[in-house]
C-alpha cells in the first residue's frame, strides 16, 4: 500500500495564522483591499498553510486565480499573471459579461488565444508608449468585474522569483483596486532564504505600503508542542479496541519490516525526539515520518470504521537500531527515497525536474523516452513515493492533467542527482519539444543554455542559440558569450 494513501499529516501550529488571515479575508470583502506577504524558509509550510486557506476561501465563495514564480523563468514577463488570468482564455468563459471588446482586445496581449474565441475583435492600441498601460488596465477590469460577482483571492507561490514585469504589474493591480474599494485579497509567498531576490522585493514591498494595506507574516519552525499535538492525532488509541478490530501490514510481505516491535514509543517521547531530529522544521518532519513509516519505525494499524492510527517505536531511540535507516541529513534521507526507485521512475522524475513545472504525463515520457506503459508504471511509482503530485493549476485541455513535484527541495534533489551530462540531454530534448509547440523565446533560451548548444561547434547552432538568447530581456552578446565559459 502506498504511504500517500494513509499517511495524512494534519496542519498543527498555524491556527492562529490560518485565524488572522480568515480575518484579512473579511476586511477584503468589505472593500478594503488587502496584501498578505507569507514569508519563511524553503519546507517552512508557506504553500501547505496557504492551500488550507485557499481551500476555506473556496467554500465561502471566493473566485480564486493561482500563479507561482520559478527561478528559471524570471526572464519571461509576466509568467505569474499568464498563470493567474490564463483561465479566462478558454473557450467557456464568456468575457464579454464582465469586458467590452476595446478591453478584450488588449487583455490579448497577454492571452493571445482570445483572438480565436473572438475573431472580430478590434486591434489592441497600436502606440507601444501605452500599450503595456492598457494591458494592465485591462487587467485591473477584468478583475473589478469579478470582484464585483464574488470576492476575488489571488495567490503566488514563490513571489521571490517573480520579473520586474509582474511586480510593476501588481503595484499598478493594487493601487487601481484600492482607488476602488474592490473586494480583493491578493495573497504571496516568498522564501526568505533566497538572497538574491530579497533586495528588490523589499524595495518593491515597501513601496506597496502607501497603496495598500500589506501584512508580512513570517513562518517559524513547529514549536515541540505543536509536534506533540500531531503526534496526538496520528498515535491516540481509539475507543474499545479489541484484538482483532485491527489490521496491520505486518500481513503484507513486502511490508515484513513493519511488524509491531513489543514497546513502543509514548507520545511525549515520541514527540521530543521528532523536535530533537528535525528542530521542527516542517517539511524535514514529513520527510521524517514517511521514511519512519517505509522503515518501520512507525507501525500503521487500520481500526475498523475509525481509520489508521500509527505506533511509534521504543527502538528510534538506539541510533543504530535501524540500521542507517534514518541518517542524520534530510538530505541524505532524500537520496535514500531517491535511490531506492526503479530506473524508470528516476529517468521520469529527472524530465519533470528540468521541465521545472506544470509538466504533463506525454511530456515526461517524451523527455525521458519512455514507452506509454514504461511511464505509466514511472508515474505510479513517482507518485505513490511522494515525489509528484497533481497540479492545482491544469490546463483547460479535455482529459490533460499536469503535474508538479511535491516540494521544490525534491525537484532541486533530483536535478542535482541527475548528473551533468543527464541534465544537458535532458534539456536538448526539452528544447526541441518546446520549439514544436513554440513555447516563449525565453523558455526556449533556458534550455538551449542548459544543453550546451552554446558550445557546439556548427556555425547553424551558434546562430540558433545566439537568436534565442537574445530574446531575453537584456540579454547582449556579451552576456551570451560569458556563457561559454561557465
């Protein structure tokens, strides 16, 4: 059986956050715009407190739009705006209920498919002076028309990462919705540990200030408490247990290494151990669980109509009990899940690692060079093993679904596991399937870089990768060619 389909970590220690931005929620609603800024390094729980959040916002009836920042994209203009406002390009929205045409057609800018849905639309303003004016213009109706329908909740991953582009964007967003009163909240996780971007964020918050009210919310570790709460929930006997109201994988013999040792660990115990192994960072402390569970060290028992419950073991206290089975880095804890894959699954994990996200299943087994069956079988295990996940945000596609991996720190391992070589295959395979479904120049450019197409020694690639690099945004020849150095 796999991990995911029983292991469910409660969210612990963030109620009082979670309770501060319901109220923000509200104050939004009443017309009052407001900016939330969830701060914390990477594994900190930033996106796990902000999809619970998003999940309640859903129920209350907010319209909600989803974007991320990638580091690899920061090139690409605009990229957390394609992916917030891109589900108004489908062919079942109907934009003329909250849009004239003269705004449609400059939202095309941005959404160049909305020219097929709506062919006789005039031309957007021609003045280049205006014309990014007029797009954010467009923008900042398209969502005071939504609002005005139901509350409007925009989320960002990974703001850090974001172009010059998007923040000058948002600045622009804010100050047109708070002119407004428009019943908005636009919500942002950023990563602290990311020094390379801090500077201009902070300059860029700090500008916002006088335009919107902006609350910076900072995630620290799990208190041992809150540890010794989850621990609660996962591990608390439930009510008239008998001996055969339950159901172990000890029965399973490809799980014989869970069989129940005769002690086990109390809560309280359990809980300072997991404090002292992981200083409460919560995405080490998943990862600590998943691999206590693979390895035994936490014994899962199915109760009869009241779920599983998960008994700690005495033995996690002797370091060499399990044998190696729990190293002293969640690093090295990560190689383990990562080594103990099938060759196929590792060759599926490294293509969605160099597509970075959003990638789907045809795509994998393009990049990888896989059979449809050979990946069917790699994404099952991929994802049973908790490296991938469904993407919230899929593409309008009928039948298409989309992936991401679980946690950018597993996407970054993988990678780097990868091998150099690997990494530049990969990334030539991803730059000629791109190219044939003509993804941004940008995009294209990052992965003739990363191939090394650079250095190849015909005068046609130099010239291909040379017009593609220059396609980044202040991309001069001098910065390509530093490139052939590195």
């Amino acid at each position: 059986m796999a991990v995911q389909t029983f292991l469910e970590i409660p969210l612990v220690g963030r109620g009082a956050t979670l309770s501060r931005l319901i109220t923000l929620y509200e104050k939004a609603v009443a017309g009052q715009p407001q900016i939330i800024m969830l701060e914390g390094e990477a594994g900190a729980g930033k996106s796990r407190l902000a999809t619970a959040f998003l999940d309640w916002a859903k129920v209350q009836g907010a319209a909600i739009l989803e974007g991320k920042a990638y580091e690899t994209y920061q090139r690409l203009a605009y990229q957390p705006l394609l992916d917030c406002f891109s589900p108004f390009s489908e062919p079942e929205q109907d934009l003329r209920q909250l849009l004239s045409d003269t705004w449609i057609a400059e939202l095309s800018r941005l959404l160049p498919e909305l020219r097929e849905h709506y062919p006789n639309l005039p031309p957007p303003t021609t003045d280049e002076t205006f014309a990014s004016a007029r797009l954010l213009e467009a923008l900042a109706r398209l969502g005071q028309a939504v609002a005005t329908q139901q509350p409007l909740l925009i989320f960002i991953d990974d703001m850090q990462w974001a172009d010059e582009a998007t923040l000058d964007a948002f600045h622009y967003l804010c100050r047109r919705w708070a002119e407004r009163a428009t019943p908005v909240l636009l919500l942002f996780n950023r990563r602290t540990s990311a020094k390379r971007a801090e500077a201009r964020l902070i300059e860029w918050l700090a500008s916002l200030k006088s335009v919107i009210p902006l609350t910076r919310i900072e995630l620290g570790p799990l208190s041992q408490q809150d540890i010794l709460q989850l621990v609660h929930s996962l591990s608390e006997p439930h009510e008239a247990e008998t001996a055969d109201a339950h159901v172990s994988l000890a029965s399973d013999p490809s799980k014989q290494h869970t069989r129940a040792s005769t002690a086990s660990l109390g809560p309280e115990q359990f809980a300072a151990w997991l404090y002292a192994e992981t200083q409460g960072q919560p995405f080490y402390l998943v990862a600590l669980l998943e691999a206590l569970l693979e390895h035994g060290g936490l014994v899962p028992r199915l109760l009869k109509g009241k779920g599983w419950i998960f008994e700690p073991q005495a033995a996690l206290l002797n370091a060499g009990t399990l044998g190696g089975i729990l190293p002293a880095g969640v690093r090295e804890m990560l190689q383990n899940r990562l080594a103990q894959l099938s060759p196929t699954a590792r060759e599926l994990l490294v293509a969605g690692a160099v597509l970075d996200h959003d990638f789907s299943f045809e795509d994998l087994c393009c990049l990888a060079q896989l059979s449809t069956q050979e990946g069917l079988i790699g994404l099952d295990e991929a994802l049973n093993s908790l490296f991938l996940r469904e993407s919230r945000r899929q593409p309008g596609a009928l039948n298409s679904i989309c992936y991401v991996f679980v946690h950018d720190k597993l996407r970054e391992l993988v990678y780097s596991e990868a091998g150099k070589e690997r990494r530049r295959v990969f990334h030539g395979r991803a730059l000629k399937l791109l190219e044939e479904v003509s993804a941004p120049a940008a995009e294209l450019a990052y992965h003739a870089v990363a191939s090394g197409l650079l250095r190849l020694p015909f005068a046609g690639a130099w010239r291909r990768a040379m017009k593609l690099c220059m396609c980044l945004p202040c991309a001069t020849p001098s910065d390509i060619m530093s490139k052939l150095a590195s």
